[in-house]
C-alpha cells in the first residue's frame, strides 16, 4: 500500500470517528450512565452538581451592582455553583460548535412570553424546593433527601398540568415555528464551527490550569466537571422535561429509563461516600420537606413545559443559540434571586417549606437504598408498560 493511499484510509478512519463522536448524537442512556457516574465524582472532588444555584449567584451579583442588594455576593468567578453552571453553559456551547449544531434561532413572540413566564415560574419553584430538577430532585434524591421524591412527585404533577395547557394553547392560539439565524443570507460561519469550538475547549483548558496556579484547584477541577456535563448532555440530548412529560405525551420511554439507570447510579455513589463519612450526610438534605418540595415541584414542573427546558436543559439549550431559552435563564435566575431573599426575609414563609428529612435516619441506609432504587425501577417499568399500552398518554 502506497504513503498517499495508507494516508487518505487513516484521514478516512480519522473522519468517521470524528462524525461518530460529534455529527451522531450519543445514545441517551449512555447520557444517564455517564451523568451518574460524573455526579457521584463531582461531589467526591467537591461538591454536588447543581444549577440554579449558580443562576441564583450571578443574579445576586446584578442585583448587588445595581445597588438593590447591599450585601455582596461570592464573586461569580470563584462561586463553587457559579463555575459548574459556567461549565455547563461552556462544555454545551463548545460541544454545539464541534457538531455544527450552533445557530441563533429565533422564537416567535407568544413563545418568547412563554419563556418569560416559563423561566419566571422555573425559578419561584426552585427557590420553593431547594432546587431545580437538578438540585432539588435529582442531587435532593442522590443525597437520600424525602424531599427529593416529594419534588418529584410535584413535578409529575405540573408536567401533566403543563401539558394540558399546551395542548389547550395549539388548539386556540397556533404559533408560527422557530427560524434560524443561520438559514439566512450573510456570513456562513457553519464550517468553522468545528475549529471555534477547538479554540472554546482551549480556553476551558487554560482557565483551569489558571485557577489551580491561583490556588483555587477545587474551583478549576469543578469548571471541567460542569464542561464534561455540558458536552454529554448536549451529546445526547438528555432531558429532564423529557422523563416527566413523554409518558403523558408521546408515551414514550427511553428518558425515563435513562434518568433511571442515572439516578440509581448517583444514589449508589452518594451513599458510600455519605455512610463511610467522606462527606457529611446533611449535604443537599434541602429543608423543603414536604410542603416546598411538592408544591414548588409543581410549579416547577408546570413553568418547564412552559419554556420548554428545566435547569439544566435551559442551559445547554441557551449554549446552542435558542434564543427563547436565553430568556429563560435570565428570568430563571432573577425570579430565583427575588424569591430567594423573600423566603429568607419571611421565618413564617421558611417555617411552612418544610424541613430536612434525611432517609437513613428514619430507614437505614440498606433500606433506603432498597426502596429508592425499587422507586426508579418501578417508574421506569411503568414507562416502558406505557410504551406498548398508551395507558397514561393524554388526548389532544
């Protein structure tokens, strides 16, 4: 074989890992393993994954700027829950670069209000539960938290009612769909996607090696964490809204059996290092049980139908150019900045959220494993029945 022909095989070879890994989505489950498995790590390097607790910080900050908070927030940029929502934004924007999957879309203007009342809604519930899907079910649930399986209960609930609306809104106000930037005439940038996002993932590299000569090691360890969460998730597509709201609309059930393999990975994980005392058990044990969890979950669960993206979706979503989903974050963070301080001004308004309610002191931890797991297996068994029976799909 011939230097030219032994070299356009391995350009060739070279080509096709490249479409396999960036142009083909992953499959989704894969998503849920690698999700689990990267929560269970994060919280080991640092801390637990999480959000809105970022958005929440970098609001606080504005609002601190403008002169309506007095005291100042932890800077954005060493803000433990900042870097990872950071991270998650910069790992789905470079991994969107990387698969040409980059364009500025634009929304019609009903869909536009939807994410101004959506994200206003996604943050009023977070600040309710304790958390986002992300912080106040999937961490909350991971952490053997009750008020993690009280959100999710909520948000199962506001999924269904959002769903209800949506249907009610195609039958009576239709919307023209969204258009992207890119389908304009003007500057094609689609063929440098891939080397932008080259350059994207360059800078990541840089500012973690940046924050460990600072001393801040843990900070830059969790900025790679939150870009490895953003590139799977915007990898394979993995959504939350997804596991709640396509057993009532589609019926079907990949997701929920990918946040099922996910989530009983996480609590495996979370759990050895709870019960060996690496890390203390009152982690992520939000005091929202049961009356901020539920309800909060339902509001939440009602404003990411909305908006069309939950905490984690509307980030990585943004990172891709929806324009819509953008102002989802910023009405996400603010209304959870602005809630946030109201609950922590009202002791009355605390009181009624709830408290913690750590599993193993009431179960153990062999129980609690047990039912949790015996939970997810029975929803996502529930998903697939649903599958072949349409049992639970709402009519139009």
């Amino acid at each position: 074989m011939s230097e030219n022909t032994e070299s356009s095989v391995t350009g060739g070879i070279l080509k096709r890992a490249y479409a396999a890994v960036f142009y083909e989505n992953w499959p989704v489950w894969l998503g849920g393993i690698l999700i689990g498995i990267m929560s269970v790590m994060t919280f080991a390097w640092a801390r637990p994954w999480g959000v809105v607790g970022g958005l929440r910080n970098w609001a606080d900050w504005l609002f601190h700027q403008l002169g309506l908070y007095g005291h100042p927030p932890v800077s954005p940029l060493t803000a433990t829950n900042s870097i990872l929502t950071l991270g998650l934004l910069w790992g789905a924007f470079g991994a969107a670069l990387l698969s040409k999957q980059f364009a500025l879309r634009m929304a019609p203007g009903l869909e536009l209000m939807k994410g101004v009342v959506g994200g206003s809604l996604l943050g009023i519930g977070s600040a309710m539960a304790g958390g986002c899907n992300v912080g106040g079910f999937y961490m909350a649930t991971s952490a053997l938290s009750f008020a993690g399986l009280a959100m999710m209960v909520g948000l199962i609930i506001g999924a269904y009612l959002g769903l209800r609306y949506l249907y009610w809104e195609m039958m009576h106000l239709p919307s023209k769909p969204p258009v992207a930037a890119s389908g304009k005439k003007g500057l094609n940038l689609l063929p440098l996607e891939p080397y932008i996002g080259v350059f994207v993932f360059l800078g990541a590299i840089v500012a973690a090696w940046f924050y460990a000569r600072e001393a801040y090691a843990r900070v830059g360890g969790l900025l790679l964490c939150g870009i490895a969460f953003g590139i799977i998730i915007q990898r394979t597509r993995f959504c939350f809204v997804r596991c709640f709201r396509d057993p009532f609309m589609t019926g079907e059930g990949d997701m929920v059996r990918a946040v099922t393999y996910s989530i009983i990975i996480s609590i495996l994980g979370f759990a050895a290092l709870k019960w060996t005392g690496l890390r203390a058990e009152s982690v992520y044990v939000t005091q929202t049980f049961w009356f901020g969890s539920l309800v909060g979950g339902i509001i939440f669960g009602f404003g990411m139908l909305i908006s069309g993206g939950c905490g984690s979706g509307s980030v990585w979503r943004a990172g891709e150019g929806h324009i819509k989903l953008m102002v989802v974050v910023v009405c996400f963070a603010m209304s959870n900045s602005l809630f946030k301080t109201l609950i922590d001004w009202s002791d009355g308004f605390k009181a009624l959220l709830g408290r913690g309610a750590f599993m193993p002191d009431l179960l153990g931890y062999k129980w609690t494993i047990i039912i949790l797991i015996a939970i997810f297996l029975v929803y996502s068994l529930a998903a697939t029945w649903n599958e072949e029976t349409d049992k639970f799909t709402v009519e139009m």
